[in-house]
C-alpha cells in the first residue's frame, strides 16, 4: 500500500484511525524514544490493549514528512515476517530476483542497515524473537517499532508498556461510542477492567442490541464471555476477545521442552483467576512448593500477569481471570495417570478444571493463615489475605466444586471474620460474618459445629462494633441452641458463653455475667484442666466482673491468684499474662492503692511498646488506664498528654467510630475537666454528645457515661439548669434500662445530686441518702463508690445548714478512708479538706485550721501536683483571716497567686486575689488593697460585664478600700473605722 499524496514510500496494512481514536500518553512515550537514529522501541502489553493502534497512529502521522519509508509487516508468524518484508524489498527494488522470500528478507536488512534515507519498520504482533533477531537492520536511519505481547523482545530497544485505558478515558469512550453518556458507563469499565478491545465489543453489543448500560452489565454477568464480547465485523482487529486472550493463555503454556514448568505455568495462572484482581502478593505464592519464580517470569513475560507499580503484588486483568475460568468451568477433570502419559509424551498439560483451580486457590490461601494471637501485628498480610479469600467465594466456582472444597472455603472464611474483627476491621467482619453464617447454614447445616462457631463469631463481631443487644439477644438464642446439640460443656458452647457474659459485662449486666463466668469455670476445669489457658481466661473474666461491680477484693484475690500460674504457663509476654497483670494494677487502682497501681502501669506501658508496638490496642488500652490513674491522684496534666496520644493512634489505627475511640475521647474530655480547661472539656463532650447516640445509640453506657460528664462539666462552669436536665434524663434512663440498684444507676443519682447540690440541697438530700443505703447493701459499706456517696452526702448537709449532719459524716468518711484507702489517696484528703471546712462553718476555727494545715502537708508529700492542694491552700487562709490571723493568710494567698501556670482568669487565683485584698485591709495594708481590688475588677468586668453582679461586689469593694485608704492617708495614726 502506497500514499500518492506524498513521496514517502508506505508498504503493508497500516489500520486506520478507528472512530472515536483515543489519542493516549503512551503514544507520546513511543516517539520521544524514537527520536534517535536507528532507534527500537518494544510496545508490550496484553492482546486487546491497543499496541496496534498505537504503532499504528505514529506510523500515519510520518505520511506526510517528506522523504522515506513507512513498512508494516505482519510478525505474528516466522512466514508472515519473511512476506512482508520481501514485500518492502521488492518495493525499494533489492528482492531476491529468483522470490525466495528469506533472502529478500536478509538483502533489504543489508540494504536498510547502510541507507541514509529514514526508514520507519513496524513489526506488530511479533512472536519469535530469535527468528526477528537476525532480520533487524543494524545501521542506516531505520527505527523499529515492535509490537507483542511477549515482553522478552524488550531486549531489542526500549520499551513501551501499554496497559489498559484509565478510567476517565474508558468511560470517555463509552459515553461517546454508545450515545449513552457518562451514567453507569464507570461500572461497565469497571467489568471489563479497562480493556480497549473490551470496550470496543461492549459498545458494538450495546448499540446494535440497544442496551444501555445496567442491561449489557446483567448480560455480562449471566453470560458467558464469547457471547457478550463478539468480534464486530469489519473491525481491523482479527480475533474476539476471548480469542485474543485464550491465544495469550495458550502461548504462555505451552510446553518448551519442560513439562513440569508448563505445568506449573498452568497451575499459577488458574491459582491467580481465582484470587482478588486487585492484586496477589508475591509473599503468598512463594509457600507453593512449585517453580514459581521461572513460572512468574513465563506468565509475566507472556503479558497475562504484571507487577503492581509499588513491585510487591501481581496483577492478572480480570478479562484474562474470566477466560481461565470460563475454559475451567467447560473443562472436566483428568485423573493422574493422563496427567502422567501427557509428560512422558511432552504434551501441553490439559486446561486445569473447576475443581482443580479452586484446590489450586484454596491451597495458597491456607499455607498462608496465621494464628489469632497474630492478628492485630500482621493486620496488613490479613486485610490482604481476606480480599483473597473474598475473591476466591465471589467466583462462585466453590459451590461447583467438592464438598471437601466448600468446607474448607467456610472454614477460611471463619478465619478472615476472626481476622477482622482482632484487626479491629469491625464494619467489614460484621458484614462477612452475616454472610459467613448463611453460607455455613447451607452448606454444613444448622446443627453442625463450625456452623455455631460461625454464629459466635456474628455475635462477637457484632459486640465489637458496639451493637450490644444485639450481641446478646443473639447469643442467649445460639447459647440455647448449642447447648442442647452440642452440649454444655463443648467447646463452642464455653466460647458463646464466655462471650455472652462478656457482652453482659460491657451491658452492665453483672449478676448475669457473673453467673455466666462461675458456670462456664467449673465446665472449663472439667473438660480443659484447672490451669488450661481457657480455664484462666474464664477465670480472668470473673475477676472482671468483681472489679467492675467495685467487688475490690475478690478481684485482687483471683487475679493475684491468677498472675502466677499464667507467668508459668504461658510466660511473662504472653497477651494473657500481660493483661492478668495489667488488670491487677487497675484493680489496685480502683481500691486506692495508687503505690502500686502506678509502677506497674507505667511498666506496662513501657512491655506493651516491646511486645506489642506504639498502636496495638493492648498498649493502647494500657496508656488510657495510666492516663485514668494519673487523673485520679491530680496529674492531670500527664492524663491529657497521654490521653491525646491515645486519642490520636486510636484515630488512625480505629477509625472515628470504633468504640474505643469513643470512650477514649470521653476519657480525655474528663481529664480536661480535671486539668482545669473546662472550655476544652465542654466543646469536647458536646461534640461526644453530638455523635455518640449516633453511632451507639441513645441507651449505650457509652453515651450515657458521656451524657453524665457534659453535665458534670456543666455544673462546674455554673450552667446549672442545663446540667440538671441532663443528669435527670440520664437518670431515667439509667433507671429503665439498669435498674434501681445497678453500679451505673447510682453513679446517675449521684451526679443529678451534685448538680442538685449547691442551689438545691433539699433535692439533693434524698436521693444521695438513698444512694448510700443501696451501695451499702449492693456493694459493701467498705466500697469507694459507698465511701463517695457518703462523702457527697456529708457536703449536701453542709450546704443545707445541717451541720451537725455534716460533721457527723465527714468524720466516719475520713476514718473509713483512712483505713480503707490509705492516708495519701486523693479521696481521703478531700474528705480531710470538708470535714474542715464544715468546722469552719460550726465556728470551731482552730479546729479547722488544724485541719488544712495537715492536708496541705499532706499533699505536698504524696500529690504535690495535685489540683486541690491550691484550694486547700486558699481554704487554710480563709481560715486564717477568719480568725484574724492574716500575717499567717497573706503568705498562703500570695503563694497561690505567684503560680506561673495559671492566669489571671483562673477562678482560684481570683478568689485568692480577693481574699489576699480583704486580708491586706484587715491588716492595715491599704494601699496594696486598692491595687488588688482595682486588679479584681478589671478582671471581673473583662470576664462578666460591668453590669454583673459580681461586678457590682467588687465595685462596692474597691470603693470601700478607697475611702479607707484616703483616710489614712490623711490621718495616718488614726486606725482606721
């Protein structure tokens, strides 16, 4: 073929521009490497993906450059070559005179390797690199332009790798070749993995059936692909797709004098059509004890697999994975001694069946399962291995396999909902444990065991995502179930019953977890061994249930009992034992016994970073309950920069809805509150208030735990009204869902009563005095939560007047404590601090003072950095100026003031200028009152308005001052009125 219009000699059927041409990046890629002299160029890629019209698009475009040769030969066959280039020779007029097309071949290489003129050769589809080798010009001003799909020719020149179309160009060119637009043309692009050729088919299908898009995709999907992906007549392309591709299968597998590898080609290329198109890590394949490496580089060679742009995982277009097992589905399978005779006679080992490519899968998937314990480490190699496994069930060639086959397929499938839900992956095992269950009901039917353990896991994974009654509801139904078939003491039914009073547990259920827990014991002893791992999880869990239910000591008895036998057991970095001790510490904490709970906290903290890494959930879990324990004994500081840390890694690592990211912002918001930042802890819980019955739910402890901390923070920025209507609402709540006498419905009664407390004692009274009588009688008389209510109660009678009342009971509080928690515990300096205060309020002066001056010697021994040693350092020289002691109060007041880390607007720091002004006018100190009140009502009137009526106090105040101070001034020996 010649081009009349120029002088440019054209030799060969160059295709045309087809319609709709998509002008690609890799076009560009191709003559930038072909700008040099005598330059080759490889264009590879899969058959389909465009490496024709591509050479082809350059080759035009030189129609019009003047001078030269354009040659296009057909290189798919050793006789194909050898035609179109004796054709070319016979053009430039250097042919074989006798028409040996071999030696035309060789002269015009000759004859292009000293020419001067440029030359432009184009060899498409070649398949023989020896044999084009020795038919390549060497010299001259020829370039080469190769296109196959065997990217071993890449040794010829550089290479020009075409893939498949992007996404915005397939959708580009469905939209115009169908009339369809954009609208779910994405999907169809999606189906066809891009694929030019594909997409040429589809749009050809869809305009001559007048289908639009969701039809051709239902077409696809219930079709097999030769009938939805016809070759279009007249198309300049010879093959459907199918052939095309099944031609790239047949070539790759072919046997070239080793029949194992071939065999091996085989086997890869049916284990990769099963598995995810998103890609397989190498690392997955290489447990085969085949010859994997020399089949890798067969099948990537051959253009059916290719290497993920980070080099870690291989990618088979999903069109390659169809065909391979579209041909296994219409393939039947051959027994050993076939497979035997093909071998010895060097044939192509026979296409791999449906049963074969799905043993083939499986076998990859379970040589790379690990263990639970695992988990959370390797959740990257697991989310990987899990998008296989889903792969492999998406075929839906399982069902047509073995049964041997689809039990194995829901056992892995077990593995990746367990999988999942350690990694804390909890939306998508929720979503595969539903499904898993089905499956499993189907398959293996409703009375077999892995069927139960199926339904375990659906529970769990629905406990993990918060969703606690259904977690419940779910497992008293299977609980029953199993326990009738399996019996009660089978293994299953010891997990179900463990995990159900687990979620009891996190429900607030204790009396039903508890009873779960001592049953589920004396089973594990019996069929396990008294120090079997699962006797001591089970064990452990009780342990638990104490120590939630403020059961102090019998949870410090069983773990301390505990702790010895898992260190001899399972050894001291075992996930078991490090959380038998990590929940001795917290149950030390709980009881007061901060020397203790502290040291192994803190050296948890550092074993959870060796064992586990920065962003397990045990090291996570570990800096949380550091952070509680700091903000329990006045570090509060420390408990906010740990709880930030926290709250950051559980962000990336969990995700914003996780519940441990939930209740770990609650736990930062409380130390907020502590630390003094009430802005930052109110925005915090309202933004918690915001979200959390969105994601839980309105009744879940988490969001009324959360409810009950903006109230608190409420109350202690004078919002009073507001704060009461939210502690009334939790404790209906509470009331309906827990009852009366739960742990949790108390702490409701108490905090409605603290809202209560200043404004409404009489309110107040009541429900605290109930409070005591039904924690004394629920949880011991001795119990810190008892102790605490008491202690509020002791304040709500000092706020009533009732004195007496409230001396009575701070004395018995602080004895209690003092025995109970031990003289350093924060909680019993504060019941030092009121009972002092309320001899205040009695008139006994001295007693008082006696009193705070022991406590603030008290923490600056053991809570130096504690908040209140600032209030009970104010509260001693009110005291002091009360009893007209004020040499003794200036010093505490001015102490108070000096502390750097707290501003001018710090509350405390306002009442102690205040009372270091009215103690320097007591004293005589004039002057350096008016300064302090003229200090006091700048503040004031910045902070509340000069219309307040704090503000009108302060005024009246100063003013006051200012007339003492002139008359001083004037008559100086004078005392003042």
């Amino acid at each position: 073929m010649s081009s009349p219009a120029t002088s440019v000699v054209v030799v060969g059927r160059i295709p045309r521009e087809p319609p709709r041409f998509v002008v690609r990046d890799e076009l560009a890629r191709l003559r930038r490497a072909l700008e040099r002299p005598a330059a080759a160029v490889v264009v590879t890629g899969l058959r389909g993906a465009g490496k024709t019209h591509l050479a082809a698009a350059h080759a035009r475009s030189l129609f019009d450059s003047g001078q030269g040769l354009v040659g296009w030969v057909n290189a798919e066959t050793p006789d194909s070559t050898l035609s179109g280039l004796a054709d070319i020779a016979q053009r430039l007029g250097v042919a074989d005179p006798d028409g040996d097309s071999a030696v035309s071949a060789r002269r015009l290489r000759d004859h292009l390797s000293g020419d001067t003129v440029a030359a432009l050769l184009v060899f498409d589809n070649a398949t023989d690199a020896d044999h084009l080798r020795e038919l390549l010009p060497t010299g001259g001003r020829t370039r080469i332009v190769i296109t196959s799909v065997d990217r071993s020719f890449a040794a010829f020149g550089d290479a020009v790798d075409v893939t498949c179309f992007t996404r915005p160009e397939s959708v580009r060119y469905l939209a115009d070749s169908t009339g369809l637009g954009d609208d779910g043309a994405d999907q169809v692009a999606e189906d066809l993995g891009d694929l030019p050729l594909a997409l040429s088919a589809a749009a050809a299908t869809m305009v001559g059936r007048r289908l639009g898009y969701a039809q051709y995709r239902q077409l696809l999907h219930d079709s097999p692909l030769p009938t939805v992906l016809r070759r279009t007549a007249g198309h300049d392309y010879p093959r459907s797709v199918v052939q095309a591709i099944s031609l790239c299968i047949e070539t790759t597998e072919g046997v070239t004098g080793d029949y194992q590898l071939a065999a091996d080609v085989a086997w890869l290329l049916g284990a990769m059509a099963m598995l995810s198109p998103g890609g397989v890590h190498r690392s997955l394949l290489a447990t085969s004890p085949r010859r994997i490496d020399e089949a890798l580089e067969r099948c990537v060679a051959g253009s059916l697999l290719s290497w993920s742009t980070s080099g870690e995982a291989l990618i088979m277009h999903r069109l390659v994975s169809r065909v391979l097992r579209e041909r296994g589905s219409n393939t039947q399978s051959i027994s050993l001694f076939r497979r035997a005779t093909a071998a010895l006679r060097n044939r192509a080992p026979a296409a791999r069946s449906t049963v074969e490519l799905v043993r083939s899968a499986l076998a990859i998937i379970m040589r790379n399962t690990f263990p639970p314990s695992q988990a959370w480490a390797r959740r990257q190699d697991g989310a990987h291995l899990v998008d296989q496994i889903d792969a492999l069930w998406d075929t839906g060639m399982v069902h047509s396999s073995t049964r041997k086959h689809a039990a194995a397929m829901i056992a892995v499938r077990r593995w990746a909902v367990e999988q999942l839900t350690e990694a804390a992956d909890t939306a998508r095992a929720l979503t595969l444990a539903q499904d898993v269950v089905i499956s499993s009901e189907q398959i293996l039917g409703g009375e077999h065991p892995d069927t139960f353990t199926a339904r375990y896991l659906l529970a769990r994974a629905h406990a993990a995502c918060g969703r606690l009654d259904e977690a419940a509801a779910r497992l008293e139904a299977y609980l029953t179930d199993a326990g009738q078939v399996l019996g009660l003491a089978h293994p299953v039914t010891l997990a179900m019953r463990f995990q159900l009073a687990d979620t009891y547990l996190q429900a607030g259920f204790l009396d039903k977890s508890r009873a779960l827990h001592t049953e589920n014991i004396a089973h594990s002893q019996q069929v396990f061994g008294a120090d079997a791992y699962q006797t001591l999880n089970f064990r452990g869990g009780l342990a638990q249930v104490h120590l939630s239910a403020g059961h102090l000591a019998d949870a410090i008895a069983i773990f301390e009992d505990l702790l010895p036998v898992y260190l001899r057991v399972l050894g001291a970095d075992h996930v078991d034992s490090f959380l038998c001790l990590h929940k001795l510490a917290r149950a030390y904490g709980a009881a007061g016994r901060t020397d203790e709970a502290v040291p192994l906290l803190r050296k948890n903290l550092d074993d959870a970073m060796r064992i586990f890494g920065g962003d397990h959930p045990v090291t996570l879990a570990c800096r949380n309950n550091l952070a509680e324990i700091y903000e329990a004994i006045g570090r509060a500081d420390d408990a906010v920069r740990l709880g930030e840390a926290n709250l950051v890694e559980r962000l990336r690592v969990l995700g914003p809805e996780h519940p441990d990211t939930l209740i770990t912002r609650h736990n930062l918001a409380c130390a907020l509150q502590t630390a003094g930042r009430l802005a930052d802890a109110i925005a915090l819980f309202e933004a918690n208030i915001a979200d959390f019955p969105r994601i839980l739910g309105s009744d879940h402890p988490i969001t009324l735990l959360t409810q009950g901390g903006l109230a608190i923070a409420y109350s202690a920025s004078g919002r009073w009204d507001e704060s009461i209507a939210i502690q009334e609402a939790s404790l209906r709540d509470r009331l309906r869902i827990l009852g009366p006498d739960h742990p949790d419905t108390l702490k409701a009664r108490n905090n409605l009563a603290d809202a209560l407390g200043v404004r409404q004692p009489g309110r107040a009274i009541p429900l605290l005095e109930a409070n005591v009588s039904a924690s004394a009688r629920e949880l011991g008389l001795d119990h810190p939560d008892t102790l605490t209510y008491r202690y509020n109660l002791a304040a709500a009678y000092h706020a009533a007047g009732r004195i007496d009342d409230a001396l009575t009971n701070h004395r018995t509080t602080l004895t209690d404590r003092l025995r109970v928690l031990g003289p350093d515990h924060h909680a019993t300096l504060a019941s030092r601090d009121n009972l002092a205060a309320a001899y205040r309020s009695a008139g006994h002066l001295d007693t008082a003072i006696d009193l705070f001056k022991t406590n603030l010697a008290e923490y600056h021994r053991a809570l130096p950095g504690h908040p209140r040693l600032r209030s009970t350092r104010n509260a001693l020289a009110d005291t002091l100026r009360a009893a007209g002691r004020f040499e003794e109060a200036i010093p505490l007041y001015e102490a108070n003031i000096d502390q750097q880390e707290f501003g001018p607007d710090d509350s405390l720091t306002g009442r102690s200028i205040n009372g270091l002004a009215l103690a320097y006018h007591a004293a005589g100190r004039f002057e350096e009152a008016v300064q302090l009140f003229e200090t006091m009502f700048d503040q004031t009137t910045r902070a509340l308005g000069s219309d307040h009526p704090l503000a009108d106090v302060v005024r009246d105040h100063l003013a006051a001052a200012e007339q003492v101070a002139e008359t001083h001034r004037r008559h100086p020996t004078n005392p003042p009125a």
